[in-house]
C-alpha cells in the first residue's frame, strides 16, 4: 500500500456529471473515505456551510457556479481548507483556477488520486 494513502477522510465532492462523480466516490471509496456529493457549486457551497469536510475535490466546468467561483466562496469562509480542482483541460486554465493546492487532469487514476490526497492531507 505504500505512503502515498491516507485512509477515512471526509471529502466534499463537486462533479456535475453524474457518472463522473460516481465513479470519483466509488475510487474514493476504496480508501473508506466519508463522501459528501455536490453536482454544482451552488449545492457545494451549500453542504460545505454545514458539514466540515477534510479536502474539497471540485470540477471546473460546471452549470450555475463554476469550479473558480466554488473555490473562491470556500476560500473566503475557510482559506486553508484544502481544494483539488479536476478538469479535463487543465492545460487551458492557466491560474483562472484559483488558489487550488492541486489540479488533476481527467481522466486520472486511483494512484495519482492517493498521491495528491496524500501530499495534501499528510
């Protein structure tokens, strides 16, 4: 299993694809992680308002608030809340993505998931 996995975190996630998300929670889930899921930021920004959460993984490209506006409305009620941004053209954001800690390309595997968790939450 090695050190690049962190087991039993509780995780916001903010996918508006439904089968994306599904499939994001089910590799999360592989870690026992608790996942809280958001199919747009408005939703998100709603949950996070309730719940505490241990890292915010969120999709840039999303109807009614994009992932930028999510992660700056997270930023001002929580600045060091640890934030993924996950996106299928991370070559285009150039910094329009915020103040994130981590940006994964779509798609992306279990390790390269575990390694930046990893990084983050250690």
């Amino acid at each position: 299993m090695g050190k690049s996995r962190v087991l039993g975190k509780r995780i916001l996630l903010v996918e508006d694809e439904r089968w994306v998300r599904e499939c994001i929670k089910r590799l999360l889930w592989l870690d026992a992680h608790v996942v809280t899921e958001a199919a747009d930021g408005v939703e998100a920004c709603e949950l996070f308002e309730q719940g505490e959460f241990d890292v915010v993984i969120t999709d840039h490209d999303m109807p009614k608030m994009a992932g930028n506006a999510l992660v700056v409305s997270i930023r001002s009620r929580a600045p060091s809340q640890p934030i993924i941004m996950i996106t299928a053209r991370a070559e285009a954001l150039g910094e329009e993505h915020g103040p994130v800690n981590a940006v994964l390309s779509k798609p992306f595997g279990v390790d390269e998931l575990r390694q930046t968790l990893a990084t983050l939450l250690a």
